[in-house]
C-alpha cells in the first residue's frame, strides 16, 4: 500500500482549524523551522537585546541568529548601531557570540579593521588602487525602544515598526530605561519549538497550577475566566478585581500613566505586539514572591512603588517593568525542537547589590518560572511528535491570543507565498 504524500507546509496551515492547535508537523519538521526562521527572524522585527548589553563606547554584543550573525556596537558618540558580523574581504566572522570590549573591529583573519561606524580603516597588501570606501561592513536596520534593541535583517524592513516604537515610547518614558544596568542574566535552551515558547507566553491557563511564584504577584482575572458558574467566592474575588483595577488605573491615570491596553495583533499587521498596565497583586510594588520593591533604589524620577507591571509581548519577546526593576525576555530558535530564551533583570545604573538589592529577591520569581515554562514547553512538543496527537481545542476565555497568534502566523506565511 502506497504511503501518504507529505503535506506541503501550505496545507498543514491551510487545515488548521479555527479555535484548535497547530498540526504537529508545524512544530516538528525541518523545512517548517528553516522557513519560519526566515520570515519570522529575518523579515520581521526582532529583540535581540538591550542598551545595558553595550554600555559604553566600545563595547560590542554579538548575537548569533541561524545563519546569521548581527554586531551591536556603541560607537565613540554613544550611538548604538548593528552591522552584519561578516568581514567584506572573504566573510570570515569578525567576533564570537557574547560581548565584549574593543578598540576598532578587527578580522581575527586577515586584520582588516573596521571603525565603530562600520567603515573600514586599515589593509594590508591591497595595493593602491583598493577602494576602502567601499567595503564598509553591512549595516543592519536597528530601532532602540525604551532600552529595547530591535533589529531587522530585511532590507525591505516592516515600516510597522513605527507603531510599536510611537506607543511604547510614552509607556516606557517615566522608568529611564537607557539608565540602567544589567543585574543579572540568564540563558535557557528549552527542548521545544518556538511557536510553542511563544504559545506558552501568551496565555495563562496553565499558570494556577503550575507557577507559584508568578502567581504571588499577578491578579488570574487578568488572563481570562469563563464567567459561567462561578461560586458566591469566585464572583467575590471578580468584583474585588473589578475594584481594585478601577481605582489603581484612575491612580495612575491621575499620575500621567498609560494604562490601557493596545494591541497590534490582526493578521494583517506585521509587527506583533500587545502591551498595558497590569495591576500588582498583594502589596502591588513588583513582581517578586512578597510582592514589595526588590530594588530600593527605583527606576527613572518616580518615587512612587505602585506603578503594576507595563508588560509587552512581540512575537519573540517578552518584557515587564515596575517601579524598581524590568524583566526583559526574548527568544532564538535553534532548532526544530530547541530554542533558546534569554532574560536579562535590570535596574537603576546606580542601584549596588547588597545595598539596594539582594539578588536573589530580584530574580526568583522569573527564575522559577522560566524553569518551569521549559519543562513545559518540551512535554508539549514532546506530545505534539506523538503519532497519537491531534489538534485539541483552544479555551475562549484563556487561550485566545494563541488562536490569533496561529491566524498571524498563516497570515504572514501567507504573504510571503508559503
């Protein structure tokens, strides 16, 4: 008996049903990954760090994308600029992934030398007629939000940027995020796709039963419920919500904080975020197991603890600020069933640990919970290999923005001719 034909990716997207998961083949299959890689993380925005990562003049992070290799630099007149991480004589990579500090941008192969601006200053053995004007190294459009780098490796880059960058610019204003250092960082390679990290991020129907830490500080409501038969408590715990959120948004409304939400998420938008002011539960000051400031020494001119979570999600990142500290997440996909995310606490570039943070308060609510995330994005995609899985249905009320993000998904797929 002949065996059935492979679907095409086309059809794997086209069969998807509205309201259920992917097919597992779009988690699983090499092809799917090499081509969600370049739509997804060449032709689209992409976080790939923040201006801490390159504090100084000097100072250089490479980030390794596929194939790809991208240089942020600060340049001497503190400009952040990002360049291809390929020398213009025969390609060799100019630095390693990770950072570090240097004078000028020198080819450990054949030491052509590149200037912070990408020029190339210095050859051997070219001769005189060797044009160095141009051999400038590659250029690569870049956006700084906030204290957000974004990067586009298209040279025909989403022009939807602008509205990420027009709406978050006034959110993250009052915290003074280019002011501020990296306190801690960590990596995770979480034996899962990408879309299920991501999948995984955007809803919190998992989160009562699996995230303890997280939970301290954020309000369930907030995430979605179904409204139908709750008990006389949960309709209680509702209304106290309802309350609560009311007068903390009228607080910092009065204060000249954005607090709605705004989300640029349709199929036919490029750039994919969404972001609002989310109320702090407990004590309501940050996102740590006490629910109270973890750093005392708090972010920007506020004084004032009380500011909730301004949380943001693209479609390969996630960030949350408070009043003392943000938490800034983003992902790289390596392969079809390994992707690496990596977070980075910051706060106020003046703010000494010991003194005005202990380390461990900081971090050990996302430490957790980005732990327990990657055990639960590889029994996921574990279970999306099985020749027993199906497409389930998704919950209307917590799992919505999963839906939405499969339809921009077939959606931008679709642009590209796949």
């Amino acid at each position: 008996m002949p065996s059935t034909p492979e679907k095409t990716h086309s059809e794997l997207i086209r069969g998807r049903q509205p309201g259920r998961s992917m097919a597992g083949e779009l988690f699983g299959r090499q092809d799917v990954f090499e081509t969600d890689v370049d739509v997804f993380f060449n032709k689209h925005w992409i976080l790939v760090g923040v201006t801490a990562d390159v504090p100084e003049p000097g100072d250089v992070s490479t980030v390794d994308l596929g194939k790809a290799s991208i240089l942020v630099v600060r340049d001497d007149d503190d400009n952040i600029r990002a360049f291809r991480n390929v020398c213009r004589h025969r390609g060799a990579r100019l630095k390693e992934a990770g950072k570090s500090t240097v004078g000028m941008l020198v080819c450990p192969y054949h030491q052509w030398t590149y200037d912070f601006d990408g020029s190339l200053r210095h050859t051997t053995h070219m001769g005189p007629d060797f044009n160095h004007s141009c051999k400038s190294l590659r250029p690569v459009q870049l956006r700084v939000i906030g204290a957000l780098i974004f990067v586009c490796l298209s040279d025909e880059a989403p022009q939807d940027i602008a509205v990420l960058e027009e709406t978050m610019s006034p959110r993250f204003a009052p915290y003074h995020l280019q002011n501020t250092k990296i306190a801690h960082e960590s990596e995770i390679i979480e034996n899962g796709n990408w879309k299920l990290v991501i999948e995984n991020n955007r809803e919190c129907y998992h989160c009562g039963g699996t995230h303890p830490e997280l939970t301290a500080s954020f309000l369930p409501e907030d995430f979605g419920f179904c409204p139908d038969g709750l008990s006389e408590e949960s309709q209680r715990a509702l209304d106290d919500y309802y309350s609560r959120t009311a007068a903390a948004v009228a607080s910092w409304e009065q204060d000249g904080l954005i607090c709605d939400a705004f989300e640029h998420l349709s199929p036919d938008v490029m750039t994919n975020f969404r972001t609002q002011r989310l109320v702090i539960a407990g004590h309501g000051e940050s996102q740590t197991m006490d629910t109270k400031v973890a750093c005392t020494r708090l972010l920007g001119d506020s004084r004032r603890r009380d500011l909730g979570d301004t949380h943001l999600w693209t479609h390969n990142s996630w960030t949350h600020v408070m009043s003392d500290h943000a938490v800034v997440s983003y992902i790289i996909p390596l392969a079809p069933d390994k992707t690496l995310v990596r977070t980075k606490w910051l706060v106020h570039a003046d703010a000494v640990e010991g003194v005005d943070y202990k380390l461990s308060d900081l971090t050990e609510v996302w430490l957790a919970t980005n732990a327990q995330d990657a055990n639960l994005v590889s029994i996921s995609h574990r279970g999306t290999q099985d020749p027993g899985y199906t497409p389930g249905p998704y919950s209307p009320f917590t799992e919505s923005y999963i839906d939405g993000f499969a339809q921009w998904y077939s959606a931008r797929l679709a642009a590209h001719g796949i």
